[in-house]
C-alpha cells in the first residue's frame, strides 16, 4: 500500500516565489526531520521542496503549494505550522491540510 504524506497550504491568489520559501522556512522549522530528502543521478542527497498546482472548487481557482514528508505529522505539528502560517501571511485567506492515515 502507498500512503503519501504532505503538507498543503492552499490560496486563493499566486503567491510570490518569495512567500513560498517562506512557507517552506516555517514547515522545515517545525519538523525538520519530517521532510523528504531524494538522492540525485549521481547519488547525492537533494531535497524535494514544493509543489505547485492549481484546482478549482465551488468558490474559484485554488493555489495548492504541497511538501512531501517522510512521515505524518501529528497535530500538534500541524496546529503550530497553522499558527506560525497565520502569523506570516495575516493578509492572506488560506487553508492549511496535512495527510491523515485513518
């Protein structure tokens, strides 16, 4: 079985290349053993760092920004990248979602 675990920080607008990093700084300080590391053609390790899609629901257009982890993060993890997201983007209508095993 496969189970994906990310991080999705989910806007209604694009966002600067530079609150993406931000938004990245604020995941890999909270769990920073949590994040997906890969290995390069020539076996070095590299981080993955963020995935940036679109999709659309009844209210418009969504901007997903996603990180794979190693592992799920537990809620109190999440609650703190939540707040920390919140504290950094306070102009910004966002949702914030982690993967669950149920």
């Amino acid at each position: 079985m496969f189970i994906k675990h990310f991080v999705r920080f989910n806007t209604r607008e694009q966002l600067k290349d530079s609150m993406v990093i931000e938004y990245y700084d604020v995941v890999q300080s909270v769990i920073p053993t949590k994040l997906i590391t890969g290995l390069s053609s020539d076996g070095d390790k590299v981080s993955v760092d963020v995935l940036i899609y679109n999709d659309s629901d009844s209210e418009g257009e969504l901007f997903i920004h996603e990180i794979i982890l190693e592992e799920d993060i537990d809620p109190e993890e999440g609650d703190k990248i939540s707040e920390e997201l919140t504290d950094l983007f306070p102009e910004t209508q966002f949702t914030f979602e982690a993967s669950i095993i149920v």
